[in-house]
C-alpha cells in the first residue's frame, strides 16, 4: 500500500529569468508574479511517502544551513527554522522515523536540509540528520558532488561527499540501474542528464497509480510545456529530449509527476492537448495521506 504526503522544507526566492532560462519575461512573469528584484517564490517541497510500512523522504530541500548572508543571497524563508522538520512533525513524524532519504541529486537546494540550522552549526552541530534513514544517491551524482565542473561549483555544499561518504549509510545506485535489492519493491529509478549529470528520478508504484519525483527535471507545473528549460540547466536542448521521452514511456492517466519547486501545487497528471502541448491535469495542491 502506498501514501504520499507534501513537506515542505524552506521556501526560497530566486532570479525568474534564471529560472525560465530563453523564455521572455513577458510570458513567464504572467505565470508566476516576481518580486522588485525579478524573483520568484519556488518552494523546496520534499515528498514523504509511506510504501508497505517503510518511510521514504525524496530530498530534503534547502533548509536552513546557510549563513544569514547567503541565506539573503538565496532567498531563503525562515531561515532561521529548519522548515522541512517543523512540517514533518505537523504529520507526526520524527526525523529519525524515515527509513530512506533518496536524494535526486546534490545541489544545496535539494540536500540542504540534511543539515542542521546555521545556529546549531555555529555551536558545534554539524551532524546530518535523519540519523536511521539511508542516504540513496545516484552514483553519477554524488560523483558531480566529489568533483564538480566549475560551472556548478556553488550549487554543491563544501564537505557534503564527505558527510554522505563517511556515513556509513550510503546507498550508491550503480549508474542506470532501474532498483535495488535493499529499497521497497515498487521503487524505481528514471536518469536525466540535462540539468546535471546523473540526475535520478524516483519512480514509486502504488496499487492504483504511481508518482515521479520529476527533482530539476519538471521543477513545476510551468515547466511541463517542452520549450520551457531553466538557465540552470547544463543542456536546455537534452532536457526538452528527455521531458518528452518520459511523457511518452509512462502512463499518463496512472501517473502523478510531483514537483519540487512549484510554488503553488504539490503534483497532477501530464495531458496531451489536441494541438500537441503537455499541459497539467488533476492538480492537487497538498496531498496529505494521499492514496496510489
């Protein structure tokens, strides 16, 4: 049996036009409002799900690790509060709860939340947290995170491989492999490489419907359409590849894509329209024990 909740972790602020990389500010600002410095609100939702007894957290968001100066930088929200906890325990479940923390890739934004608060950093806490939990990551990606290109460099955590590494509850999925023996029948992986190397998407299969964790792949409903790329993409023109090449080998009327970054809606099923464009359908804002 399979239940899925939305978690919130730390909201965050970032450039619009970085986000909707070639797409005109005219257009895009008509979906999402920007602030007076151009940005946008995009939320770093984490989803929880709950597979035959056995607790999945996939990603944890950017939490609340940075200082206050990157932390204005970035646009974080509460950062003074480690939101993904807080929300965690409005469910009722303790961080050492989670079974496993599958990780699509390793970009602060997405693994920020294994850490503690900056506070609790600056007093001698730097310990990752859920402390029972499996760190699942792809290994194409935690070997971005060892030795990344100088483009992304600031996207990763100075001393993250080594937290990850060093664990000694690394779960490494060998590069392209679908499963893996130690995770819950029913999870599943999909690679994309257009916005990093290795990125993995978790594919997890109810009785009824299934839902993708889609991370930087579809970071939001807005970026369904396949012309809507992000500048942070590594290959906009890869990433609009292989958006298509998932709608088309999945079932679009038993599968739910769920995003991270959409600053209004947790998930929704993915339509084709007549005139041939991918457009959300089902959208569902919070979903809180939510049956597949």
């Amino acid at each position: 049996m399979l239940k899925i909740w939305s978690v919130e972790g730390n909201r965050q602020f970032l450039d619009g036009g970085s986000m909707f990389g070639n797409a005109p500010r005219a257009v895009w600002e008509r979906w999402i409002a920007p602030d007076e410095l151009g940005r946008i609100p995009l939320a770093c939702r984490a989803l929880l799900a709950d597979l035959d007894g056995k607790k999945i957290l996939c990603e944890t968001g950017i939490g609340a690790f940075f200082e206050p100066k990157m932390a204005d930088r970035f646009g974080v929200q509460n950062k003074d509060r480690h939101m993904l906890l807080e929300n965690l325990k409005s469910l009722g479940v303790e961080p050492d709860e989670i079974d496993y923390v599958i990780l699509s890739h390793l970009h602060f934004d997405h693994v920020g939340g294994l850490l503690p608060t900056y506070a609790d950093i600056e007093s001698g806490n730097d310990e990752l947290l859920f402390k029972n939990a499996k760190y699942v990551v792809g290994e194409k990606a935690l070997g971005r995170c060892e030795k990344p290109h100088p483009r992304d460099r600031a996207s990763f955590i100075p001393g993250m491989y080594e937290k990850l590494t060093q664990s000694g509850r690394l779960l490494v999925i060998p590069d392209g492999a679908e499963s893996h023996e130690e995770l819950p029948k029913g999870v599943s992986f999909i690679y994309s490489e257009g916005h990093t190397p290795g990125q993995m998407l978790t594919r997890i299969q109810g009785d009824k419907a299934s839902v993708i964790f889609t991370g930087d792949l579809i970071p939001g409903r807005h970026w369904i359409h396949l012309p809507i790329t992000m500048g942070y993409d590594r290959y906009a023109e890869k990433v609009i590849d292989e958006k298509g090449s998932l709608y088309k080998t999945q079932d679009l009327e038993t599968t739910y894509f769920y995003y991270t970054h959409d600053d209004h809606a947790a998930m929704s099923r993915i339509e084709k329209t007549d005139k041939g464009k991918f457009v959300p359908a089902d959208v569902v804002e919070v979903p809180e024990g939510y049956s597949l």
